[in-house]
C-alpha cells in the first residue's frame, strides 16, 4: 500500500527568476565539469599529472564556505544547529567527492563518471531492499538497469586506453562515491527530524556553509595526513596554469551551489532537479563533442540508454510531485515547505521514496 505524499506547497517563481536560476546552473555546472575535466587532464613540462584529490578538495570547500559566510553574516547564523549530524554529512559528501575526482584521477572518462553519478537511486534502492523489505516496480528496477548498462556501454565504447588496473580502480572509487550518497541521504533524513522536533528553521545557507564548512576540516585533516599540501602547492608553483585551473573551478563551485540553493528556495524542488540532471546531460554530450572524449556508435548508444534511465527517473518525480497538496495545518514547518519528507526505508511506495529523495542537498554535484 502506498504512503499519501506529505503535505507541501507548490512554489511558483516567475520566469526571470527561472531563467536567473536555471542559467546560473547551466553556466557555473557546465563550466566546472569542463574545468573538472582540465584538471585532471593537465601534464606540467615535465609531464607530471595533478593527482593531489584532497587538495583540491580544501580549496573547494574554502570557497563555499566563504561565499555562504558572507550570506549567513548578511541574514542571520540559525542557533541551535546539530553539528553531530552535519559533520557527518560533511564526511559522507566530502568522501563522495574525492572518490568521484580520485576516479577521474586513475583515468575513468568524464562522461562515464556523470553518467555513474545519476544513479544515485542504486544504493537507496540496495538499502531499503536489504534493510527496510521495499517493494519496487518493473519500471523502477528498468531505470536503474538502463542507467547502469547505459553507463558500461559508454565506457566500453570510449576511445581510451587505459591500463584494467586503473579502469577497475576508477570504477571502485565511482561505486564508493554512490555508496556515500546513500548514507548523505540517510543522515539528512535523521538532521531534518532533528531539527524539526528541535522547532529549527534551517535557512539554505546553513546547509551550505556548515556542509562545507566540516568537508573543508575532513578535506585539511586527510591532506596533512597524506602530506598532500607540500606537495600539492610546489607543483602549482611549478606551473600557474594548474592553480588557476583549480580556482576557476571552486569559484564555479561556490556559485553554482547559491545557484542551486536560490532555486530550491524559489521553486518546486522537482524544478531544481529537472535543471541539475539534465545539466549532466548536457555536460557529457559537450564533453564527448569539446573535450576530445571521442564514442563509438556503441557508446553513443551507450548514452542514449543512460539518459533515458535519467529522464524516466526525472517523469517519475514528476509525477509524484503532483500529487502533493497544500498545508493546512498551522505547525507545518518552513522544511516542508521547501520539499516533501522522505518516507522511511521501509517504505513500500516506491514513487514516495523517489519524490523524498529530492530532499536531499547534495553538494556532490
């Protein structure tokens, strides 16, 4: 039996403020996935390779901290934040990242690694089968499967050559990036019952900034533990194309999260993840196009079916998103105002699960 979708409201921007979001996605996402890719593309004169993952980690999360600063000091800090619960989603996020550019590192191809990433469903899905006794659909376990054969195909039909070793390395560190999704999905769920039995507001640019905030002290902690600093910033020095390379791509960072954010405040939820997963789509056909990720026709296939799996997961929380209704009661929350709860692990509606999912605020993009 399906669980009623938690009351909501539907919130209506106006077009200036879509076209201010959604282009402010689609500038800052586009920009950074190709700056991601220059990264860990670029060779020094000498022909060394930038590998310095949680260094580039810090810088990132230094500038979305300080932008959200900035927005916090001009609206007000929220107090009572439970920091137990954002340090840990601090460390499942900031872990996701480096196993997504640590994937990038040992050679696996952008648009395989985007591709992989859309199917954040995968761990909530083995979860809730394993732990909570779910039930989904045909058409549920169809997505995944078209993501995840789409994706296989992509890599099988790119044009690179790498060493197995490298390739079954970068797809592990890829699975690990999902896998802390799904636990950031989990501890966001405990954070907002939390505050929500706390009566706390939580304002968008508390997410942001104290998100950021525990990954910047996991990202410095990890560095210093693998000597990575040193190292990291005498190979910058060597050549400042790199750290060039690596500011552009936190400013593009912080400024597509306030994008992001802006969006979630302003819209229906299931507009801000139209915008963010059909940016993806756009970034690994400009990355295949621009960037010298040359498909077979296989892979090109390859593509079709992942984002098919990506557009039908898109429709479904479409379709779940209708179904929410206004509140009516007076203690509904500013949260659920912003988006629907996600049900419980053992939930048996599938469409509810899917719809909860886009609570979840993910700086891993």
């Amino acid at each position: 039996m399906s669980e009623k979708p938690e009351k909501g409201v539907e919130k209506k921007g106006t077009i200036p403020q879509l076209l201010w979001g959604a282009g402010g996605i689609y500038a800052c996402y586009m920009y950074y996935g190709s700056l991601q890719e220059d990264v860990f593309r670029f060779k020094d004169a000498d022909g060394g390779k930038f590998t310095y993952v949680w260094f580039l980690q810090i810088l990132e999360a230094a500038a979305n901290v300080l932008v959200s600063f900035t927005m916090l000091a001009i609206t007000g800090f929220t107090r009572g934040i439970p920091h137990e619960l954002f340090s840990v989603t601090g460390f499942t996020q900031v872990l996701s990242k480096w196993c997504t550019n640590s994937a990038l590192k040992y050679g696996v191809s952008f648009p395989v690694a985007t591709l992989a990433k859309s199917a954040k469903m995968i761990p909530v899905m083995i979860g809730s089968l394993l732990l909570g006794g779910a039930t989904y659909t045909l058409r549920d376990y169809a997505q995944v499967a078209a993501i995840v054969i789409g994706t296989s195909v992509v890599s099988l039909g790119s044009g690179k050559k790498d060493t197995p070793e490298s390739t079954y390395l970068g797809m592990f560190m890829l699975a690990g990036s999902l896998a802390c999704d799904g636990l950031t999905g989990g501890v966001q769920k405990r954070l907002k019952a939390k505050t929500a039995e706390k009566n706390i507001k939580l304002k968008a640019y508390d997410f942001m900034f104290w998100t950021n905030l525990y990954m910047l002290l996991v990202a410095i902690v990890a560095a210093f533990m693998n000597s990575e600093i040193s190292a990291a910033i005498e190979f910058c020095n060597k050549d400042s194309r790199i750290m060039w390379l690596i500011i552009k791509f936190s400013i593009c960072s912080a400024l597509g999260q306030s994008f992001i954010f802006f969006t979630i405040s302003t819209f229906d939820p299931l507009v801000n993840a139209t915008v963010t997963t059909t940016r993806k789509i756009f970034s690994v056909i400009y990355s295949i196009l621009f960037k010298g990720n040359s498909l077979s026709p296989i892979g090109w296939f390859g593509v079709a079916i992942a984002c098919a799996g990506v557009l039908a997961d898109i429709s479904d929380k479409a379709q779940a998103s209708q179904k929410t209704v206004a509140p009516k009661n007076k203690g509904d929350t500013e949260e659920s105002l912003v988006a629907p709860s996600r049900p419980s692990m053992g939930s048996t509606s599938p469409r509810a699960s899917k719809l909860g999912s886009m609570t979840q605020i993910n700086v891993t993009n």
